[in-house]
C-alpha cells in the first residue's frame, strides 16, 4: 500500500509540474518596477516557503524576512556573485499559484539582467531553479505524510473493527453455548414440574378424602 502511494505522488508530481521553466521579467518592489528571475509553481505558498528557507540556509544566505521577501543588503554572496550586491527573493501567491523570484542589485538600482551581467543571471537562476526542485521534493514528502497518516488511521480502524469482530464472535458462541445449557435445563426443570403437578394431584386427592370423613 505505501508502495503504491508513493507510485501516484509521483506520478502526479511528473504531471503536475513538468515544462516549468526560469523567466526573467520585471517585478515590483519597493513600489518600482524591477528585474528579476521567476518561476510559476503550482504548489502551496507555506511549502514554497519551506524550500526557499531551506535553500537560502544551504547557499549560505542570510536575509532578513518581511511579508514573504527575503533580503540581505550589501551582502557578499560568492554563490551569486563577486561583488557586493543587494539580494532579494520574493514569494508571491496568486489562487493557485505561487510564484518564486529572485533579484540582484550591483548598485544604485542596477538589477542584474542577462544581457549586462550573464554570470550573475545563471546564478540567480539556478536559485530559484533550486528552490523549485526544493519545493517540489518538500511538497511530495508533506503528500506522502498525508497520506501515510490516512493508511494509518485506516489501519488503525480495520484493527479495532478485526478485534471487535473476534469479539462478537465469541460472544456469538458464548450465547449458542449458553443457549444449548438452558434448553437442557429447561427440559429439566420441565420435567420436575410435570413430577410436581402429579404430586400437588395426588396430594388435593389425599386432602378431599380427609375432608369427606
């Protein structure tokens, strides 16, 4: 059975979230348009977030959280770049969509884009890359659990009800037993009673003959 649940997670993980890709497009931050890397996900905000704080902590970057956007400010990140920049991820959800994007500025306002600075582009991409297999892994075990649980609590069930089931049926066979021991006594105890009825007639007659003296 947790064969077979793991087989379905991961079937519908390949469907769910095949063909996702890295875009760079403009974001809003600070009330100001910016240049970022993004990617779509289809997969709960709070398990993103798992995976993205997870990541940061195995790249070694250390932010500062507000409302879902991490930032670390003239930070030296060597993973992203040589220079000192100012580093963003922002976590946004839409229904059912969530959306991880990452950001660089190298200095008064110059994000970093894929023409100007290639090096820090790929970087920043395999971060939100890295995160969206993370939130993918991490979305996987928390359905997993889930499921896990239900098996559990079914199986939990099925106990209980297997135990109740012996239970009853060996109160079914207490009752047949005791069934069978009353019909041998009530043949028993009617057998005494026809011997006492003949008893009480001969004892009425033995009282009319003294009466009629």
């Amino acid at each position: 059975m947790k064969n077979f649940v793991i087989s379905c997670l991961t079937l519908f993980s390949l469907f769910a979230f095949a063909q996702k890709e890295v875009s760079e497009r403009s974001f809003k931050l600070d009330k100001k348009e910016r240049n970022g890397f993004q990617m779509e996900l289809e997969i709960p905000e709070k398990t993103v977030i798992k995976a993205a704080e997870r990541k940061l902590k195995a790249w070694d970057i250390k932010t500062k959280e507000s409302r879902n956007v991490y930032s670390a400010l003239a930070a030296n990140l060597p993973k992203i770049s040589s220079k000192t920049i100012d580093f963003y991820l922002v976590i946004e959800s839409r229904k059912n969509i969530t959306t991880v994007i990452a950001a660089a500025s190298l200095g008064y306002d110059l994000f970093v884009n894929s023409r100007e600075h290639s090096a820090e582009a790929s970087n920043l991409r395999n971060l939100v890359k890295e995160i969206a297999d993370e939130a993918k892994k991490v979305y996987i075990e928390e359905k997993l659990a889930e499921e896990m649980a239900k098996l559990a609590d079914m199986e939990k069930e099925m106990k209980k009800r297997s135990e109740n089931q012996v239970d009853m049926q060996k109160e079914n066979e207490n009752y047949a037993k005791k069934i069978e021991e009353n019909k041998t006594k009530m043949q028993e105890n009617q057998k005494t009673m026809d011997e006492l009825k003949n008893k009480i007639e001969d004892q009425k007659k033995a009282i009319d003959k003294i009466k009629q003296m």
